[in-house]
C-alpha cells in the first residue's frame, strides 16, 4: 500500500491495531484452552472431585468426556499446523 492509501486510512488505524489485539488475545486464549497439559490438570481436578463427592458419575462422565473431545481436537489442529508448517 502506498503512502497515499496510508495517509487515507490513517483515521482507521486504531480500529486496525485494537482488531489485531483482539485476534492475538483470541489466538492466546485457544492455545491455552486447548493445551494438553491444561486438560490433563483440568481432568485430574475432575477426578479429584468425583473422589471427594462433590460431583457423581454422570457429572463426572459429561464433563470428562468434553475435556477428552478438546484434547483430540487440539491434538487434530496441531497436527494439521505441523503438517502445513513442515512442509
């Protein structure tokens, strides 16, 4: 873009940098949500609460089963970036 366009875009630039601020805390906040090692902790928690009776087997069994649905879609989107990134 040249310096023309810049200059006429310039009114729209802090609108520019908050959509880029935006899009690396959403970037930041899935790296973390689907983070194995933050499911492993958040499954072992679960665990811990269905040992100390604050939840029971069916609680358990759906919260157990999305954290096991983010792990494998986690694990599907890194591979699919190592794959694209390797190449």
């Amino acid at each position: 873009m040249g310096l023309i366009g810049e200059v006429l875009l310039l009114p729209f630039a802090p609108v520019r940098g908050s959509a880029w601020v935006i899009r690396q805390v959403l970037s930041e906040a899935e790296r973390i949500y689907y983070d194995p090692a933050t499911i492993r902790a958040e499954l072992a928690r679960l665990e811990e609460r269905l040992e100390a009776g604050e939840i029971d087997e069916e609680e358990f069994d759906r919260a157990e089963d999305e954290l096991l649905d983010r792990l494998e879609t986690g694990s599907r989107a890194g591979a699919a970036t190592n794959d694209w990134t390797s190449g």
